[in-house]
C-alpha cells in the first residue's frame, strides 16, 4: 500500500462501525476521496480536531488500487474553521460549502482552481464574520457553476441569441439552459435585474478580495443566487438541501 500525504480540505463525516469513521475530502492534488479514520470517535484519536467540517489539513493516507476506501493514518492541522462555527449563519454558509463541493466534484479527479475559491472562501468567512456570509455565498455559487461548465452567457438570449441591453432584465426557468430576454420570456419564469447581472460580471472579473465595498444583507443578489441555486440543482440533477436552510437566515 502505497503510502500518500496530501493537502486536503474535510467535506463531511460518517459514522462507521463502533469507533471509525468514513471521511469524504478533497486532495489537492487527487480531487475527491473517501476514507476509513480508524478510531476516529474515540476520545483520544490521532485525528484531533483535524476532522471538523471543512479543515484544513495536511493529511496521511495508504491507497490500494481497486479500492473505493483509502485508509486514513494521521493529519496536521492548517486551518480550522472552529471559530467560523461559532455563528450559527456562518455554520449553514459552511455547510452549503461542503455540500456542493461533494456533489459537483467528480472522485478521482483533481481540480485546483476550485480548491484555491473553496480556501478564498473560508480565508474570507474567517476574516469577515456574519458581514462577509452573502458575497461568500454569492460569490462562490457563482464559480462553482462557472468552474462546473454550467454558466450560460449572461448578456444573450438563449432562445433568440439577442444580446439583452445592459440595463435589462433578464428572464430564467428550470426548463431553460440559460437566459431569456423580454421578448422570449417563458411562462412562470424569475427575473433577474440588471444589477444582479453587473455584480456577476464584476465577480467573475475580480476575486473576492478586491470586490468594492457593499452593505451586503439577505435581498442583495437573492435573484442572482436563486437562478445559480437552480443551475447547479438542474445539472447535479439533486435538490441542495442546505439551501432552503440558507433562505431561512
């Protein structure tokens, strides 16, 4: 058995016999696995608090070929997310983080920019408290349908390929790939505004980090977070669990 160290990010946890645990994370440089921490629910384990949702670790792992489970042996903490947990909003933004992140990565399959927005992410949860949930949230739906291949061009109609003025709503529903203009407009569909389009051509241009200031509250962007909710549910063909709890908050 193949013996592996890998920078790693903790996805979520299950319990699994009487002490152990099953471990699903993302290897920086192998993408998506799941593991055997052997015990793990002990309350003196080797694990520590490496295991928490979305740590960042440097973790130890053996890997046998035709195996779904790698064996987890030790981690090193980098990062902990404790005392983003704290705040019960930030805890379901972390949440949301994990779920996407276990449903649209593939196994096996390395993907580092997604990897660096989930780290910009947590660096920006950590930093920004409860101010920083919404753009978070926002931003990282946002390049998780973008870095999933899923994003439509946001400035032409997917049905009459018109280009829709900037100051414009746009129009979207579950039946439809992308946007729609007023012309094309499908029945039952949601409006996205004009803003709600500029601020994601603003985040696809900028990293978090160098977003202009804004006083960010659960309105701001809803129409924009809703049609990327839908995105992602439409081609992960799953409904997000974590989000009715967002919309809640």
């Amino acid at each position: 058995m193949p013996a592996r160290e890998s920078e790693a990010l903790i996805l979520r946890t299950y319990p699994f016999r009487e002490a152990d645990l099953i471990v699903s994370f993302i290897a920086r440089d192998q993408g998506r696995l799941r593991g055997v921490a052997r015990g793990a629910r002990k309350p003196r384990n080797r694990f520590g608090a490496g295991l928490e949702r979305l740590a960042h670790v440097r973790l130890f792992y053996f890997q046998r070929e035709n195996r779904d489970l790698v064996s987890l042996d030790s981690c090193e903490l980098i990062e902990s997310q404790f005392g983003v947990l704290a705040d019960y909003s930030l805890g379901v933004a972390l949440d949301f983080l994990a779920e996407v992140s276990e449903q649209l990565l593939p196994e096996h399959e390395s993907n580092d920019r997604f990897f660096r927005l989930l780290l910009v992410a947590l660096d920006h949860l950590r930093e920004g408290g409860a101010a920083s949930l919404w753009p978070v949230v926002t931003y990282f739906s946002l390049w998780a349908v973008k870095l999933g291949g899923w994003l439509p061009d946001l400035e032409t109609c997917t049905s009459c390929g018109v280009e829709i003025p900037a100051g414009a709503r746009a129009w979207f529903a579950r039946s439809q790939p992308g946007l729609a203009c007023e012309k094309c407009r499908p029945p039952n569909a949601w409006s996205l505004s004009a803003e709600a389009r500029a601020l994601a051509a603003e985040m696809l241009r900028m990293s978090l980090r160098k977003l202009p200031p804004r006083r960010w509250d659960r309105s701001m962007a809803a129409d924009l977070r809703q049609f990327l909710t839908q995105r992602l549910e439409e081609n992960l063909e799953r409904k997000l669990l974590t989000v009715p709890v967002l919309a809640e908050l």
